[in-house]
C-alpha cells in the first residue's frame, strides 16, 4: 500500500524523511512516497506528483510551526501542503494524517487540513497512526503487534525528532495562556422555559461572582456590560413535534459543536474586547434575543478593561429547542492567580448545580480559558 508524505520547510522534510525510512520497517507492505527522494531524475515531476497523489490510499501532512504560516517564521505558509491535501482528497478511499510536530495543537492547524484526523509527536499517538496505516492493508497486522512494535522502535524514532528539532528549531506559535475546566451542556426539560431558566442562572453565578471577586479586588468600575440569550427554536408540525427539517438542519451542527469544546468558552482577555461566536450558522434561526443587565454588586466588583465571555448552549431535553448564554463583562486586568482560576472553577461549580437540578445526564461543554488573544 502506498503512503504519501507531504511536506514543506526543512524540518517538514527532515521528519517526512524519518517516516519514510521507519515505517517499512513497522509495516511490511507499505510503500512511503517521498518527492525529495523518490522522483528519479530527468522525469517530469509534476506528473510522477500527480499520479503517486492519485495512487496513494494514506498520506500524512507532516505539519511544523515553520510551515501552517506562523507570521513568526519567514514562512511562505502552507499553500504547497494545502494544495497537495486537496489532490489526496478527491476520492472517498484516501486517507489525510496531519502530523503535529514542534508543539503545535489541534487549533493551530489551517483549514482546510483542520478538517481531518490529525496525531501529535508523541509514543501514543504514534503507536495509533501506525495502526490507523495498518488497518488498511489488505491483510492488517493484530493491534496489539502493531503497538508493541511502534513501542519499541519509539526511543530511537523520537532521538531522531530530538536531532532534527535541534538542527532546525521550530518556532513556537503564539497562543494563549489557558485552562479547560470541565464541561457541561445544560439540558433543561421543556423549550418554553429556556429564557426564564437562563435568567435564573445569570444571577446565581453573579452573586457568587461579586462574592469572590469583592474579596479580592478594591475600588473596581465597570467600562461596558451585558448578557445575551440567543434561542434557536424549531417549526412544529401539526401535532405540535418538531419539524423533521429542523431536526436534520441541526443535529449535524451539534455533534460538531459538541466535539469543538472550544466554541464554548469563558475567556479572559486582558486588555482587549473579544467577541464570541457560537453556532454562527445558525444566526438566521434566532427567535428570540433577551439582554440581561449587571447587578450593582457586581458593577462595582469588577474591574474595567478585562473583558471576559461565558457562552454555555442550552437544550431542551428532547434536542429540540436550543439557547446559547453569553455573558460579557469588560472590566480592568485582574490577578490571574488570584483571581480567575478560581473564579473559573467557581462558575463551573455553579453551571454544575444548575445542572444537577435540570438533568441527570450531562453533556460536557463549557471551556474556560484566560490570556492574552
């Protein structure tokens, strides 16, 4: 079987060159293409590109911080890789890896690439893109011998990465600081009392909000404030179910959203206003936008020039009727440490007892991160 390596910048094609050299070896039967090496010379290489793009069933994008275009670099970006992504792409039975090398994470990868199945540079993840390939060939190799082998070729695979990384450092991509606490979706039992729920649940977090923050904090002001609920609510048939159009139009964006944890967040960034997008495809289905103004106490509490964002989706227990919250606060810098941490873990412990008193089957969904944007 044949496996296309894609790549582009020097370290790109130094760890390009490791996989071709150690996959044979882990997989007998797999033939790893690699333009730098194996277009013989005199040929057309756009055509001999062409067709291994076209007779390759796996391919991996060997991606660095050098090459998914980090201003950082002196990079020219990733067209060279994109453009190859899209050739593998044309038929349903290739595969597209992205490889992830020198620190960079899930969300730093460019569409369209982000769109497929990505591994990290790491012993496990490895050990899961050898078998990914070996499940492929015609007579695939048990699990369990693929894992033992990429285990044991795994210290001299990574000594190899450890030389190239030090021969051509990789530039870390700027991001932010952050921490992921855990995540709920809020299902609450009947769509007509969506607003009213949500209005209860702001100011149960905000009391707890002005407690904690006051604490902590002296002589705050508020610069600008306000809360939004947006309620996306189905047509109903005559019997009074949800409109099967509806159904088909949502159920496939909230399985996406719901394994893109970081549509939802609370972030805090100091210094700038952010604003924050949830289900911006569906923005033609609001029925209904509630404001919902800050509390005294927590006017005073919290300081300007921080702005920060909780966006929670809320359903009805059926699935049927779906609201996104949003809280936005711009207010001074306040003490990481001191003060967001905890004031993070504090909201989750209260989106958590809302959730409690609503449902008994939580769906994990809220993130909450801080720093510079």
């Amino acid at each position: 079987m044949k496996v296309f390596l894609s790549w582009s910048g020097d370290a790109s094609r130094e760890i390009a060159e490791l996989l071709r050299a150690r996959l044979p070896r882990l997989l007998p039967g797999v033939e790893p293409f690699l333009s730098n090496r194996d277009i013989p010379a005199g040929k057309d290489w756009t055509r001999v590109l062409a067709a291994k793009l076209r007779e390759s069933r796996f391919a991996i994008a060997c991606l660095t911080p050098e090459n998914v275009g980090d201003p950082t670099s002196g990079s020219g970006g990733s067209e060279w890789l994109l453009y190859e992504a899209g050739a593998l792409t044309q038929h349903s039975s290739q595969c597209l890896c992205a490889l992830l090398t020198g620190g960079l994470r899930p969300e730093d990868v460019p569409r369209p690439l982000s769109r497929f199945q990505h591994r990290c540079f790491s012993g496990g993840d490895f050990a899961q893109l050898v078998k990914d390939i070996g499940g492929m060939l015609k007579t695939p190799p048990a699990e369990a011998e693929l894992e033992r082998a990429a285990a044991d070729a795994w210290p001299e695979i990574v000594a190899e990465y450890d030389r190239i990384r030090a021969a051509h450092p990789l530039p870390a991509r700027p991001r932010r600081l952050e921490t992921t606490f855990e995540r709920r979706v809020l299902r609450l039992p009947l769509a007509a009392a969506l607003l009213k729920e949500l209005g209860a649940m702001v100011e149960d977090i905000r009391q707890q909000c002005v407690e904690f923050v006051r604490s902590r904090t002296s002589a705050p002001k508020i610069l600008d404030d306000h809360v939004r609920a947006n309620v996306f609510l189905p047509e109903y048939d005559t019997a009074g179910n949800p409109g099967q159009a509806f159904r088909l139009y949502m159920e496939a964006r909230l399985v996406r959203q719901m394994n893109r944890p970081e549509e939802f967040s609370v972030r805090f960034a100091p210094r700038q206003g952010v604003t924050a997008t949830v289900f911006d495809e569906c923005q033609q289905r609001i029925i209904g936008i509630r404001e919902f103004q800050l509390t005294d106490e927590l006017r005073s509490a919290i300081h300007p020039e921080l702005k920060w964002i909780v966006s929670t989706p809320v359903m009805s227990r059926d699935g049927s009727a779906l609201a996104v919250l949003n809280i936005d606060i711009l207010s001074y810098d306040i003490d990481k440490e001191a003060v967001l941490e905890p004031m993070g873990k504090l909201i989750t412990r209260e989106l958590e007892g809302v959730q409690r008193r609503l449902d008994d089957q939580p769906r994990v969904l809220i993130r909450i991160q801080y720093g510079e944007l």
